[in-house]
C-alpha cells in the first residue's frame, strides 16, 4: 500500500517540479545574461493564467486538434512518473523499461505533430515536418546510447540498470562517457533547446516544437507547455538514474527518502545550471546543420557500443 | 599505481585515440584537422608514458617524450606553416558527403574488430585489448586518406596511418626497440619535410593541391606530345 503511495507521491512530485525547472533554468539564463529574469515560479503563473482563460479554436478543428494536448500530456506524466526519482523498487518498477519509455514519449510526439498539421496553417506542418525528421534521427541514437548501459545490466529495464551500476565497483568505463556525451546531446535536441531548437523564439521561421503550438490557447496551451517542461525534467532525471544514480533510496524509510531527495534536487540543478550555461554560450544551429549534430551523437553512441565490447567484455 | 589502475587508464586512452580518428574524418576545416591532429600526437605520447611507467621498460620514456616534441608540436606546425604559406583553401573538401563517410568508418571499425578479436584472445600482455582499436585507427587513416580530394589532407592522414602504427606498437609489444623507434621517428621526419618541399614544386607545376587536377594535368599534357 505505502509503495503505492511512494510512486503517486514520486509522480506527482515531479509534475509539480516541473514548471519550477523550467523556471530555474529561465532565471539562471538571464542571470548569466545579466537580466533579472522574472523569477523561478513564473512558469507556474503562466500555466495558471493559461488556465482561467478560454479556448479559442479555429473553425477547421477537428477533434484531433482538442484531444492532442490531452494524450501528450497524459503520455508525458506516465512517462515521467514510470522514472525512477527517488526510490528505484516501485509498483512501477516493472514498466520502467526504457524502450516503452521512448516509445510513450513518441506517442506524445505522434499527436503533437498531428494536431500540428491538423490546424491546417503553414508553419503547424513546417513545425511538425522538422520534428518528424529530427526525431527519427534522434531516437535511434537515443535507444544507442542507452544500449551501452544496458549490455552491462543485460536488461532495458531501468530498476535492473540502477541496481547493476549501484552494485558494480568504480572504474573508468570510457563507453560510458561515450554514452553520456551522445545522451547530454540527445536531451537537449529532444526538449527542444538550443542549439537544436529555441523554446523562446518568436521567428516563426526558426521554429520547431513552437510552430506547432502556434494556434493553440488556454487550457490546451497551458496542458502542452506543462508537458514540455515534464520532458526536460524527465530527460534530467533519467540522465541521473543512467549515469549517477547514487544516492537513491533503495527502501522506503523517512531518511533514506529525505537524503535521495536532497540529492536528486542537487543533482538535477547541477545539469541546469550546465544547461543554461551551454544555451548562453551556444548559438543555435542551421537547421540543416542539425541532422549532422544528431549524426555526431549516433557515432558516439555506437562508439561506446564498440568499445563496449573491445575493452570492457573480458574474452 | 596498480597494474588494474593502469590498465584501466590505457583503455581510456585508447577510446580516445579511437574517438580522435573519427574526429580527424569528420572535420571540415584544416585548422581542426591540424589541431585534432596535435591532439593524437599528445595522447600517443601520454600512452607511451604510461605503459613506459606501468611495464618498467624506460625506453619508452625517450620515445614518449621524442613522439610529444615530433608529433604533437612539431609536425602540425610545419603542416600549418605549408598551409598558411601556399594560402591553400582553408576548407577540407571530401570526395564524399560526410554521413556516408562515417557510415563507412563505422564499418571499418566493427570490421577491425571482428579480425582482432581471435588474436587478441591469445595475448598476454595488459595493452592486447587496445589492439582491436589500433587496427581501427589504422583502417580509420586510410580511409581519410582516400576520401580526401587536397594533397595535405592526405598526407596528414598518412602521418596518422604513422601515429596509430605507433599505438598499435605500444599496444602490441609494449613498443619497438629503441634504435627502430628513433629510426622510424627521424624517417617521419624527413618524409613530412619533403613533402613540405613537395607542395611547393606541385603548386609551381599544376597551380593546384587537388589531385585531380594534377592528374588531370598530366594527361592533358600526355595528349600534347
């Protein structure tokens, strides 16, 4: 009963996190830009007022365009709450596997770009044109690089994984660091950061997961920038659980849970403020270029994958 | 430093040394080329180092310490003064585009690995599991050296096809003797000075590091007598 409650609390923790993520990463941004930035609960004011305003649908909608924000929200959340964030052995656990997880987080993807394409407008199909091409090119790396960590666990399930690497002495495993470079650019290029895409841009040209949302307003708006803001605190939280999981709780005492808290919150504003730094130094890149920059990724995964093999498998 | 630690770290320099291969392959400007090449030069010589320090064999140190000054320092910069001078076009010009050349070296790689494997299985030594990843850097170089249309960029990725030789030396055998290793060091030498030389008379002959230009050249002279 009380596991259950862990992982409803677990899931409902990061839903709440969210928004503050989000809004950490902004005020860290314009502090590195030597603005004042509007705060760390801004995102939570914006969904807020999103909220109490009223849908504005377009005449062509169908009910594609209305349903969409629901299941990609929905399809974000589960996703979120199925990652391990502070105890590893949940209800859940069985379903952690990382393959189900891309494939949620494609069926989120799916309908985006359908509603996006559904309005009927230009920039909604460019949007969902370049989030297509771009995704097909990123999950492939995506399941790559997790691939090198599971070899090592022999299973996709991410409870087995975090177990596996808690339990295995330090060493220097070069494939890993291979693995964590391709996931690091992977992340980025998923939720939609520069250099891949700007979530702040308003050049409509230059858009990708924006374009998309272009016609939406209200609650349909609020539901799809909320499940936004899951995915990079999703993405955060399974780079931890891969790469750094220690420090989670492997029972479900008050210290234990207290301690992986601290830490996970340490850690994951370890990988913002870095976030923020690489989008204050970075340009974003050509459109064109970006193909080349997932390509990069899917070497150094499949490099990791090789090496794998050829220095850390004793023959 | 135990012998594990050790040979921990010669596996890490060895995925290095794989991942600046591919590097080497995938950059666009010459400038780069030049600097990842310095950078093998500099991990071939932290390896050499390192097996020198792990095997207690302290001939390594002097070919350590020869490949850093050679390799890392002094090539690229005669490679860059080659370049500055012929005001040779800064941008690398590959025959291919760049995906299909790293597919290609992916292959390569996995290819490598599948012959290295069975004899690796017989060696003893600590550095037999960076035999696979030498072979791989050696494929990895004349791969560049192949899709590269400029005359420098191929004669750096000979210089490499040289450095991964090397690496695969240190891996292989815990190094050459001395005497051969010096010997080598001096013919990259010499090599990299007449080639130098050679751009020049090239340039002054066919106005152009391409190739096929030269090629061309040449037959269009041919036609003419």
């Amino acid at each position: 009963m009380s596991s259950i409650f862990f992982q409803f609390l677990q899931a409902l923790l990061m839903l709440l996190l969210a928004p503050l993520a989000a809004g950490f990463i902004s005020t860290v941004k314009a502090r590195l830009q030597n603005r004042h930035g509007a705060g760390v609960l801004q995102p939570w004011r914006d969904i807020r007022k999103l909220f109490s305003k009223e849908v504005v649908l377009a005449d062509h909608a169908s009910w594609i365009f209305r349903f969409a924000p629901y299941v990609v929200f929905t399809a974000t959340v589960i996703a979120a709450s199925v990652v391990p964030a502070l105890l590893p052995d949940t209800p859940l656990s069985l379903t952690a596997d990382v393959i189900a997880l891309v494939a949620l987080l494609a069926l989120a993807r799916f309908f985006l770009s359908l509603a996006g394409m559904d309005i009927g407008t230009a920039f909604g199909g460019m949007g969902a044109s370049r989030e297509m091409t771009f995704s097909a090119l990123a999950e492939p790396a995506m399941l790559m690089s997790v691939f090198v960590l599971s070899l090592g666990a022999h299973s996709t399930n991410l409870t087995t994984m975090i177990h596996h690497v808690l339990s295995t002495p330090l060493l220097i495993q070069p494939s890993i660091a291979f693995a964590l470079v391709a996931m690091l650019m992977i992340a980025v290029a998923e939720t939609g950061r520069i250099p891949v895409d700007n979530p702040t841009t308003h050049l409509e040209l230059t858009m990708i997961h924006e374009a998309m949302l272009l016609e939406y307003s209200g609650r349909h708006l609020a539901l799809m920038e909320w499940a936004s803001m899951v995915k990079i605190l999703l993405f955060a939280t399974l780079i931890i659980d891969l790469f750094v999981p220690w420090g989670l709780s492997l029972d479900a005492n008050a210290a234990g849970i207290c301690l992986a808290l601290t830490l996970w919150l340490l850690k994951l504003s370890i990988l913002f403020v870095v976030l923020a730094v690489l989008e204050t130094g970075l340009a974003k890149l050509r459109l064109f270029e970006v193909p080349q920059y997932l390509g990069t990724a899917f070497v150094l995964s499949f490099l990791g994958l090789m090496i794998h093999y050829m220095l850390e498998v004793q023959l | 430093m135990s012998t594990f630690l050790s040979q921990q770290l010669i596996d890490g320099l060895a995925a290095l040394t794989l991942l600046i291969s591919f590097a080497l392959l995938a950059q666009h400007r010459m400038l780069s080329v030049l600097h990842w090449f310095a950078a093998q030069g500099v991990l071939l010589a932290v390896t050499a180092a390192l097996v020198a320090y792990s095997s207690g064999e302290h001939e390594l140190y002097i070919s350590a310490i020869m490949t850093f000054l050679l390799k890392g320092l002094l090539l690229p910069w005669m490679l860059w003064r080659v370049i500055r001078s012929l005001h040779v076009h800064r941008e690398v010009e590959p025959l291919m585009n760049n995906g299909m050349t790293m597919m290609i070296a992916v292959v390569v790689t996995l290819f490598s690995f599948h012959v290295i494997q069975p004899i690796a299985v017989t060696s003893e030594l600590m550095t037999r599991n960076s035999m696979a990843i030498a072979t791989a850097c050696v494929l990895l170089s004349m791969l560049m050296m192949i899709t590269r249309k400029k005359a420098i960029t191929q004669v750096i990725g000979f210089l490499a096809v040289e450095n991964s030789l090397f690496f695969a030396a240190i891996g292989a055998t815990n190094g050459m003797p001395l005497v051969v290793e010096i010997g080598i060091a001096f013919d990259v030498l010499v090599a990299a000075l007449i080639f130098g030389l050679f751009f020049f008379q090239i340039r002054h002959t066919f106005d152009s590091m391409e190739v096929d230009a030269m090629n061309a050249s040449l037959i269009h002279k041919d036609d003419e007598e």
